[in-house]
C-alpha cells in the first residue's frame, strides 16, 4: 500500500490509500520518484535539459560544422530520448 492523492473540487489535495478517487478517476502517487546516482541518463537529461551546454556550435570550420564531441553527444541524446518516446 502507498499513499496516493487525488484533487477535490476546490483544487487540495486529498490523500487516501485507495487507487481511486470517489469520482472514479484513478489516484496520482504521494512519493517522489527515485535518485539514483548512478543514473545512465542523467547526463543526456542534463543535455537535454540545457544545464550541461557548453557546445560550441559556432565553430565552423572549411566543411562546416566542426563536430565536437560534446554536440555529437547532445544529438545521440536526442535521438535515442525520441526514440524512448515513441516505441514505448
């Protein structure tokens, strides 16, 4: 069993154990989500959350863009976060 909560009408929140609120609609978790330190996605959610930018993407070279480790990282990042978002 874990706490859960529902919004009345007045827009509180009402805390229960049950999984769903007297009008039906299901019960949202009272808990935080876990940290874990050892997180594998931090840093692509820190890329792509802007915190961890420090790309360089003005640098151009003779070809063009001058690929830096850093925005080849940020692009796989976004791709593989798009590709967690539309196959699951």
């Amino acid at each position: 069993m874990y706490l859960m909560y529902y919004i009345d009408e007045k827009g509180d929140r009402v805390y229960t154990l049950k999984s769903y609120a007297p009008d039906g609609k299901p019960t949202l978790s009272a808990h935080p989500a876990r940290f874990s330190p050892a997180d594998a996605m931090l840093r692509c959610q820190q890329i792509l959350c802007g915190i961890w930018l420090d790309i360089n993407v003005n640098s151009i070279d003779h070809h063009g863009i001058q690929w830096n480790n850093n925005l080849l990282l940020m692009l796989s990042c976004i791709f593989f976060s798009l590709y967690i978002l539309y196959h699951f």
